[in-house]
C-alpha cells in the first residue's frame, strides 16, 4: 500500500485529493492548523475507506520546523513516503508597492519554502528507492504575473522553477514531479468575493488531474498540467 503526505488537506484542492486518494486505498499523512478540521476529516477519510490508515498533525506549514516535524511523524507512523503533494498556499491581493511589511517573508514562507523543505526530507530517500511522485501545486500566476498579486505572482513562479529543478535531479532515478498549474479555482481563496461557481475550476478537477497523472505508466512523466476555467478567465 503507498503512502501520501498532503500539505494543508482539509480545504480545497488538497481535500479533494486526499478523498481521491482514499478510494484508490492510498494511506494519507494530512496536516492543517486547525485540530478539529483534521479529526473531522479524518473520520470521513477512514469511513470512506476503512481500509487505509490516515494520519493527522496540527502544523503550520510556514514555520519550517513545523514542517520537517510533520515529514519525520508521517514517515514514522506510516512507513516510507512516495507521494507528495505540495499543496499548502497563501493568496494575497496587493501590489508589490504596497504590500505590508511582512508580506514577502510571509508568502515565501508558506508558497515555496514548505515545497523545499519537503524534497530535501524526502528526495534523497525516494531516490534510493528509486520509486515516488512529487506534486507540486502552482498557479497560472507562474506563467502569467498578476500585478496586482505581485508577491504571491512571484512565489508561484519560484515555485514553478523549484518544480522543473526537482524533475532534472530525480529523473535519473526514476522519480516522477508534477506541476499543477491551475487557473481559478473555486477554494477558500475567494471567501467573501462574489464568484460564479460555474465559470471556474473544481478542486475535483485538479484531483482527478493528480490522480490520472499519478495512475499513468511508469514510463511516463506529465511535467506540467495547465487547467483553466472554461469560460476565458485566468
């Protein structure tokens, strides 16, 4: 059975994974920094599929040990990792002029270092085995900058670049990495905007994109996914 560690799961894009992830019997390592949100989820996970351990961590993702703390527990309690979904992510609407003071270190911190940190942990070990998948979910903000998302414009495309490094080391071995490059997608992101719900992507949709690519051949490698709303938007 194989194992997941999913970053920032009970919302959005990564809660959908991990229901994907459930029913093909995947194990998941989940974290978030709400404690009720992850025993809730968790007993939805293991009810949709008993047969899968599900392990929980109150982490906040932007604080590096945090983070490395999460990675060791997930390897401890459910043996060696070889899916990673970087999923955890903050958005924030301004400028670069007129971002408040702490804002870069803020979105660098939460965007991109929680992604290194993890392929540092863990690459070396999926290497040795020769066997993993690493997804990494960026934003169309990495193709194309929004000024008026300027720093969280240039995490993604640092995040982006992170990706295409990670694929060039570990194709050697055999490891597999994935950017998820979706458009606008209905998550919490848009909480008290007016949105139509129609006219953008689901996190459903970015799951089955995770799930189908990681389901391929073992042959076979997707760099990149680009997935946006139907409809002409970003």
């Amino acid at each position: 059975m194989k194992n997941a560690i999913i970053t920032a799961a009970t919302k959005g894009m990564g809660r959908a994974i991990a229901v994907a992830f459930a029913k093909e019997g995947i194990n998941l390592a989940i974290c978030s920094r709400n404690g009720d949100d992850l025993a809730a989820f968790k007993a939805e996970l293991t009810t949709l599929n008993p047969g899968i351990k599900v392990f929980t961590s109150v982490t906040d993702c932007s604080i590096k040990q945090q983070v490395i703390a999460f990675a060791a527990s997930a390897e401890s309690e459910l043996g060696a990792i070889s899916i990673i979904v970087n999923n955890v992510g903050m958005y924030e609407y301004a400028s670069i002029l007129d971002d408040k003071e702490e804002s870069f270190a803020k979105q660098v911190n939460t965007n991109l270092a929680p992604t290194y940190e993890l392929y540092r942990y863990f690459g070396k070990k999926m290497a040795a085995a020769r066997n993993g998948h690493i997804f990494t979910i960026c934003s169309v903000a990495a193709l194309t900058p929004i000024a008026e998302a300027g720093t969280y414009s240039v995490t993604k495309y640092a995040l982006l670049g992170l990706s295409k490094v990670m694929r060039l080391e570990m194709q050697p071995y055999g490891v597999k990495v994935t950017a998820i490059i979706p458009g606008s997608t209905l998550t919490d992101s848009w909480k008290g905007m007016e949105v139509d719900k129609d006219k953008m992507v689901l996190p459903e949709d970015i799951a089955s994109a995770v799930l189908n690519t990681y389901k391929m051949s073992a042959g076979a490698n997707v760099d990149e996914i680009i997935i946006k709303p139907a409809f002409g938007q970003i």
